[in-house]
C-alpha cells in the first residue's frame, strides 16, 4: 500500500510535507512509501484520503480482482473464446500499476493463456517480461499456471522441445491441495503431445489415457474427443489400425453428440488414412469427401485432405477426376500460403497432370522435392518418392525408378500414408 500511495501523492503533484502534514512525519512518510515499515490501517486511511483514494474502494477492488481471477480460470481451460474474453475485458478495467503484485502477476500469468485462445499473439510478450521481473515471488499455484500456460504458447508457436520443459516444471508444481483435476488432465494432455513430437508414443500414450480418464471422470465430451484423436494417431504410429480405428470412432462419436463440426473433418481425414492402410480405398474415398465437407475450404487442412484425395484417386487410375479435383480448387490454392507443405503437394500434382513431364520433372527437382528435405518432411518424401518410383517403372524408367525407391526407403523405413 506504501506503493499505492507513493503513485497516488505524484500523481496529484504533492510533496511528501503536504501530505504528512498532522498526520506523520515526512520522514515517516517515506518509510511507509518505500515499504520500510508498516503502518495503522487509520493512518493509512487518512494519508490515501489526502491523495484523493479511497480505501475501502481500493479494497473493494482487490477482492473483485481476486474473484474475477478465479472465474478466470474455467472458460480458459476450457478454451471457451467468448466467455474468456468477457472477463479479460472486465480485469482490464482493474489492473492498474499500482494493483497488488502478486495479484498483477496472476493477471498476467492467465493472460497469456487468453492471448492463445484469442490468437492475440502481440500481447503475450509484455505479460511473460512482467512475470519473468518477479519470478521468485510467485506461489507455487502461480508457478503452475504460468509454466502450463507459457508451455503452452510454446507449444501453438511450434517449439515443441521448449514446451515439453515448461510442461514438465509444471508437473512438478501441481498439487491437489489447491488446484483441480482438471488442471491435472489439462496438463497431461498437453504434455501427451509434445512427447508424441519428440517420438516417444509409449508415454505419450501413457499420459493421454490419464488426462482421459480425468476429463471422463469429469463428463468433458469435448476434451475426451481430442484425447481419442490422439490416441487414434499414437496407435497408428504404432502399427495398430485396429485400436487406432476405435479410437477415431469414438472421437466421431462424441464430436456429433455435442455438435462439434470442426473435429468431424479432421476425425474423417484420419479414418480415410486407416482404411488406406488397409487398402480400402474405396472406403478411403467416402471418408476423404466427409472431411471436405466438414473442413473449411480456405484452410490448409482442407487442402491437406484433397492432395491425400487425389493421390488415391491417381492409385484408382480415375486420372480425370484428379484434374476435375485440382481445376475446381485453383483459386483456393492460389490463396493458400505459398509455404505450407500442403499447398507444395497441390501444386505438385497440378504441375504433373497440366504440364509437360519436362517441365514438372524441374519443378520435382529443383523446387518441391528439396523443399522436403529442407523442412525435413520425411513422410512426405517417402510418399512422393514412391509415387514418382512407380510412374517411371511403369513407363520402364527403371534407373529412375530405382532412384526414387531408394530415395523413398532411406527417407523412413516404415510406409506412411
């Protein structure tokens, strides 16, 4: 409060002398200022009445601060975007430089997972410097909240080694005393990603099937949808289409239980992959066409589901409806970022089906293959080594063919789809 005063007495332009004045010393004052001494409730009273505050509103304050804080945190862990927002503006309106540190810090420390759930990326930086200036004064809640949180923006800024850290102190502040389960599932899910990042399924599956449990436990259909999806792609990697299958089932599931549009296509697309595991193209196809019409046709997922569409369309030998495919989607790749590895795939096949084998064999070599092994895109090169191994073998390229199948086995020895 010596700090509130301080800001309050050079906001109105006032000396310590005219403030002390019959109350205490000047001396005194400056002691109080500067949190050197403690002081009376009655004579701190009369100084902020001297410096136009009221005390009792300052406290009014604090305790709708701290209140605000609490609601807080259930519409961010749930990423509930509106909700989130509408309390985000309301501390707005309380967060002052002279608001209570730690209660500061608290604000910060759930902004930032506001900013993530809001795409308000800009933001983000001046909460994380203010947490970093007064790191050693924060509660081990605090601490939690803030190394999920951080772990967090790390991990939607794709640095997923970063996040795993993060996520990992956090697991080591969390404690049941003062802090939901929910949290706990929260945590573990997120962390459940970042190891599957770092290629280590088993506990990353591990700690999946526990934030599953909990969010079951706790009847959150959508958490446990994403769980499920996870899980679906952790027993692909695996080998295990059949659990793998279940897994992307269930998520269907619960995604039309509670009317979940946006993970419809990307359960869909998956499906489509686990059936061409099996070689069920067929099936493959009808699911591919599900995830199209669910995914948005500006977004690079949907573009990602129509490259794997026309691709098994090629495989069917249904060469028209590739180009029927590719034709009625050029506007939309023409408005997709240049760099994103789907876009790269259209443009791919656009160049194969409507240019000459001359010119779409320079773009392969010198700008969409070398791009792949630029980001390290390994699956990617495997699949597309393979496809163009097979179209020279089958026009008797076999020196060429050789080349890309060896290109294709030394890129992952496992075949991905």
């Amino acid at each position: 409060m010596g700090r509130v005063l301080k800001y309050f007495r050079l906001k109105e332009g006032m000396s310590q002398e005219e403030v002390s004045e019959s109350i205490v010393s000047p001396s005194y004052l400056s002691r109080i200022e500067n949190n050197k001494t403690t002081v009376e409730p009655e004579t701190l009273m009369l100084l902020l009445e001297r410096v136009g505050v009221n005390y009792d509103e300052i406290q009014a304050n604090e305790e709708k601060l701290k209140k605000l804080l609490r609601q807080w945190e259930e519409p961010l862990l749930n990423n509930d975007k509106q909700a989130s927002e509408k309390i985000y503006q309301e501390l707005k309106s309380f967060i002052t430089p002279v608001t209570n540190t730690n209660l500061q810090a608290e604000y910060h420390i759930k902004r930032v997972r506001a900013c993530i759930i809001l795409q308000a990326f800009d933001d983000i930086d001046d909460s994380i410097l203010f947490i970093n200036d007064i790191h050693d004064t924060l509660t081990s809640r605090n601490r939690f909240f803030y190394y999920k949180h951080l772990g967090n923006y790390y991990w939607v800024k794709n640095q997923p080694m970063v996040a795993k850290e993060h996520f990992e102190k956090a697991l080591s502040e969390y404690s049941s005393v003062d802090l939901s389960e929910l949290e706990q599932a929260d945590l573990y899910f997120l962390y459940a990603l970042t190891l599957y990042v770092s290629q280590n399924e088993t506990l990353s599956f591990s700690y999946a099937q526990s934030a599953l449990l909990l969010f079951q436990n706790n009847y959150k259909s959508r958490q446990c949808l994403k769980i499920h999806i996870h899980l679906g792609i952790c027993y692909s990697r695996l080998g295990d289409v059949p659990s793998s299958l279940s897994n992307f089932e269930k998520a269907e599931s619960l995604a039309r239980d509670i009317g979940d549009q946006d993970h419809l296509g990307i359960i869909y697309h998956n499906i489509a992959t686990m059936h061409l595991r099996k070689r069920e193209r067929k099936i493959s196809l009808d699911q591919l066409e599900n995830a199209l019409y669910y995914k948005k046709k500006t977004s690079t997922s949907y573009m990602k589901s129509l490259v794997l569409l026309v691709l098994i369309y090629y495989q069917e030998n249904e060469k028209d409806t590739c180009m029927k495919y590719l034709n009625e989607h050029l506007e939309v790749a023409k408005q997709l970022p240049e760099d994103n590895i789907h876009t790269k795939e259209y443009w791919f096949f656009h160049s194969f089906f409507f240019q000459s084998e001359k010119e779409w064999e320079i773009y392969v070599k010198k700008t969409f293959l070398p791009s792949l092994k630029k980001e390290q895109k390994n699956q990617e090169i495997q699949r597309y080594s393979r496809f163009l191994g097979e179209y020279y073998e089958g026009k008797g390229g076999y020196k060429k063919a050789a080349e890309y199948y060896k290109l294709a086995l030394d890129s992952n020895p496992v075949a991905v789809y």
